[in-house]
C-alpha cells in the first residue's frame, strides 16, 4: 500500500504539471497532446479515487495541499469530461472532498466550493467553440463525431446524480434543488426523441425527491407522451407507469390513443384487438390500482356513449383478460386487494370472477356459474345490497369477465336436463341488465321455450335449417321480442349450430336464414370470433365446434370488413 501511495505522489506531480499546461495553452498541439493522454489520465483518476476513499478530507488536504487546483483544472477541461468514464470518476474524487458535518467556517467552505465544482459539471459544459473545432480538425474527425460522446457522458452523468446514487456515504439528492430539475426537463423537451437522451428522460420520470409539489414541467411530460404514443422513444414499463402516475392528463390521452386506434382499424377482431392493448402497456401500467381506475372509467364511460356497444364489451373483457394475466406475473409483488381495483363490486363475488375456467374441471363449470348468478340475483333484486352499486354496477363488473355469460349459454345447450333457473337469470341479465323482474323472467322463459323446441329436434329423424329457424321464431300469440331477447336466442341458436354434430351439415344454410343483413352479419361474426379466442385461451379440444366456426367466420368475413 505504501508503495502505491508512493508511486500515486510521483504521478500526481506529473499530472499536476500536465494539467497547468494544458490550461495556460490552447493551441493545436497542447489539444493533441491533451487527446493523446486521456486514457492514461483517466487511470489517474480512477487511481486517485481509490486513495482518497480511504481518507477523510481533512486528511486529503493535508496529504494533497494543491490537489483542489488539480480537481479544478480538470473540472474546467472538456475534453477530459468528455472522454469515456473520467466525468463519472471525477464526480467519486470530488465526493471525497465532501466533509459529511464540517466543525468550522474552513471545511464548510471546502464543501461549498466542492459543490461548485460539482455544479458546473453537472450543470453545463462551458467552452470555446473555435477550441473544439482546432482540436477536432487537427485530428481528422468532424465535431459530429466528438459531441455525441460529449452529450453521451453528460447524460450519464445525470442519470447516476438524478437516480440518487450514494457515493462515499455522500447523498446526492442533496445537492439536487427542485429548480434545478424543473429546469432540466424543460430543456429535454425538444430533445426528447434523441437516442442518447432516453436515459435521462427515463431518469427524470422515476425521479423523486421530497417537493410538495410536482417540479417536473408539464409540457416535458406531453412531449414524453406524444413520442412514447407515436413510437419515436422506447421506455421500460416502469418509467410509463411513473409518467402516467404523475401526469393524469398523458393517461387519459394513452387511454384515448388506443381507443382511437382500435375505432380506425375499423372492424376488429379479439386478437387483434389484444395485440393493441399489449402494445400500449396499458394492461401492465393498470398493475397500479390508480392507472387501472382511470382506464376503467373510460371504458365506463364508452360503454355508456355507446349504449352497450358489443365492440366496447369485448374490448374490455379482451383488456381485463390482459390485466389479470400481468397481475399473475407480479403476484408477488402486488400490495394492493382486488377491493381497490374494483370498489365498488362484492369482494366474494370478484375472486369467484377471477377464477379462470381453464383452471376448473369442465364438468365442474356450473357450480362456480351457478354461485355467480346467485351472488349477482341477490344483489340486483335484494335492496339491502345497495353499497355494492345498482344493476348497472353489477353488469359493468360482470362484462370484465365475460367469458363466464359465453360459458352459460353453452352449458344451456350442451346439458339434456331442463334449463336451470340460475344460467337462464345469468344470461338473461348479460344482456339485458336495465330490465325489471318481470322483464326479464320474460326473457327467461322465452329462452327456456326455444331451448327445449330445440332439443326435441335432436329426436327428429331429419333436421333441416327451416326446422332450426322456426324453434328460433317468435311466437305470434305473444308481443314482438325485445331486440336484446332476439340477440340472445340467436347466440344460442350459434352455440346449437356449434355444438349439435348433426347440425354441422346445415349451419351455412342456417346462417343465411339469420343474417339477411350486414348488421347481423357483423353480430355473427363477432360472436365466432370472440367464441374461438375464448376457445384458445381455455385450451379446448373442441374439434369439430372449432373447425365449423373457422370455416363460418372466413365465409363471414368478406362481408364485413378483414383483419
């Protein structure tokens, strides 16, 4: 060691005389000559700092009288701080000089001109340009090819000073003012998109100090928003999600971006529709109950504009699907009940929704669909229920998991005992949910009625698409069915088309009798579609239900629109 202190001294000196050269002359070859010794200076450097690590400053200026004149010349050099890791060393060596609690009017003047130094590094870079162009033109090389290193370490240098690295047991949130900040992300605001500067902008949106109040620019947060919108900038996740936590209004423009995305595509099917929400990191950012809230009232809010669009329902039960899978993976870390994502639904009535199917015997499904649709009856129809919201709350709750209303109705058609009450209340209220009591046991026996004309088919030597139809049909000594009603039986009469092997031969025929019009042309094609994604992600080996419903969808298609 003593050895090394002693071979450090030889170099400081040689250093030393170095440095007051380089800072007296600024000539071409004083620059070649600075150039040519930065590798070797910067080991100095690296060396130096491993001597002083082990001193306290006041040893430091004892063993080192003029190494403050040393640190200064080399503060004040740009092409030392541009060249590779020497501002970062820098930064350890003048951390050194920091006395944690100086005792007098002489070491708290060392740490104000430490912090100065510390400062203009930070800060600015401060240098003629007519002297970078000598030097950059005696060496061959344009100014193109030195700022970008020169950028490269400044912005490194304030990524460690911004992500409150502790050098030495030095704080350096301390010398960070909230101005300082502010003023920062205002100059990154044009620069946003550069390559280089992604580490800071990361940087500057995870960054948190103690203000009371937020120091960051607003403008800097909508430029950040735009270019991460527009794919101009790559983030990690956890940088979105601090940029979303701290500007409400980036959130709500991300939420709305997809919307309109999804609505310009035009018709979309469900793993397209996927696709777009993995993409917006919307699904993953919804992990923060906060995040999850804003967009889930959007939708709220979509779903309510649009009277109950199937497109806005199979977004989001397409999103919640994607926001559970991203919960599991963070299972670990999730700090917060499901009570905070969805406060305003019956606790014991959400886990039982979280369960996925595909965990769940498939002869076992309607135990769980039997205990939703008692929970869901008791709350609706029950007065005492009303902190968990009316039937529109309920509903909305529901529609997250969809895949659960999809389930009953073809449990309903596949089962050869009578209909249970509890799946017919279930799907009845999927798709009406503003109908009264009697309405919808209006609806159920309506649903019971066609259920059982079509399972006495099933007895019949022949079947045929006019037989299917007519089971379908209203009956004329009743009123006209409500729109919603005939929604429903045409989805089941799908499933039946679907399911029955018999049926397979005659479902085109059945399907032209159905959708004379584009309109129900569309409602066909969406149901095949979200059927066979449901399909996918329940791993089911329905082969001959799969393979019909993919050959029905393509012919479908054309008369929609492609995806």
């Amino acid at each position: 060691m003593a050895q090394d202190s002693v071979g450090f001294s030889s170099d400081y000196q040689f250093w030393m005389q170095k440095l007051s050269v380089w800072d007296q002359a600024s000539t071409l070859e004083t620059q070649q000559d600075t150039c040519l010794h930065l590798p070797r200076f910067q080991e100095f450097l690296r060396q130096m700092y491993e001597v002083l690590k082990e001193m306290d400053s006041n040893t430091i200026i004892e063993r080192f009288p003029t190494i403050g004149q040393l640190l200064a010349k080399t503060c004040w050099n740009p092409f030392i701080l541009a060249f590779d890791e020497s501002q970062k060393i820098l930064i350890w060596c003048l951390c050194c000089l920091i006395n944690k609690e100086p005792q007098n009017s002489e070491e708290s003047k060392l740490n104000s001109w430490t912090r100065g130094l510390l400062s203009n590094i930070l800060s600015a870079f401060r240098f003629d340009t007519k002297e970078v162009g000598l030097f950059t033109q005696g060496l061959e090389f344009t100014p193109a090819d030195y700022y970008p290193g020169l950028l490269k370490n400044m912005v490194l240098s304030l990524v460690s000073e911004l992500r409150e690295y502790h050098l030495n047991g030095f704080n350096t949130q301390r010398r960070i003012v909230p101005e300082k900040i502010r003023l920062l992300s205002r100059i990154c605001i044009p620069l946003v998109t550069l390559p280089d500067i992604e580490p800071l902008v990361e940087a500057l949106l995870t960054y948190h100090g103690h203000e009371p109040q937020e120091v960051l620019w607003p403008e800097f947060f909508d430029a950040v928003n735009e270019a991460f919108l527009l794919k101009k900038i790559s983030l990690p996740e956890s940088a979105v999600v601090c940029l979303w936590l701290r500007h409400l209004p980036s959130l709500e423009k991300a939420t709305l971006h997809l919307f309109e995305k999804l609505i310009s595509s035009g018709r979309n099917f469900l793993r397209r529709i996927e696709c777009f929400l993995k993409d917006s990191l919307l699904p993953e950012a919804a992990c923060h109950p906060a995040i999850f809230r804003v967009v889930d009232e959007t939708f709220r809010y979509a779903l309510l504009e649009t009277n109950g669009a199937p497109e806005v329902i199979a977004a989001i039960q397409v999103f919640t699907g994607c926001f559970v899978e991203a919960l599991e993976k963070k299972n670990k870390q999730l700090k917060f009940t499901f009570k905070t994502y969805f406060p305003y639904g019956s606790p014991s009535l959400v886990m039982v929704l979280l369960q996925h199917p595909k965990e769940i015997p498939q002869e076992l499904w309607h135990q769980p669909l039997k205990h939703i649709s008692e929970m869901l009856r008791e709350i609706v129809e029950d007065q005492t229920h009303r902190s968990y919201g009316g039937p529109f709350e309920c509903w909305f709750l529901f529609i997250h998991f969809g895949g659960w209303a999809d389930i009953a109705a073809e449990q309903l058609v596949m089962s050869e005992a009578e209909p249970p009450e509890a799946l017919l209340w279930l799907l009845a209220f999927s798709y009406s949910p503003r109908d009264r009591s009697l309405q919808r046991a209006q609806t159920m026996a309506e649903v019971k009625a066609v259920l059982i004309r079509l399972k006495k088919l099933l007895g019949s030597p022949s079947l045929s698409a006019e037989d299917l139809q007519a089971a379908a049909a209203e009956s004329r000594d009743r009123d006209p069915r409500p729109p919603l009603c005939q929604q429903l039986i045409r989805r089941l009469l799908l499933n039946f088309l679907l399911w029955t092997p018999r049926a397979h031969v005659i479902a085109r025929e059945v399907l032209t009798l159905m959708a004379p019009t584009d309109e129900l042309t569309h409602e066909m094609t969406g149901f095949l579609d979200q059927t066979l994604y449901r399909w996918d992600h329940l791993r089911m080996e329905a082969t001959g239900p799969r393979k019909l419903a993919r050959e029905l969808l393509a012919e479908l298609r054309p008369a929609g629109s492609a995806v």
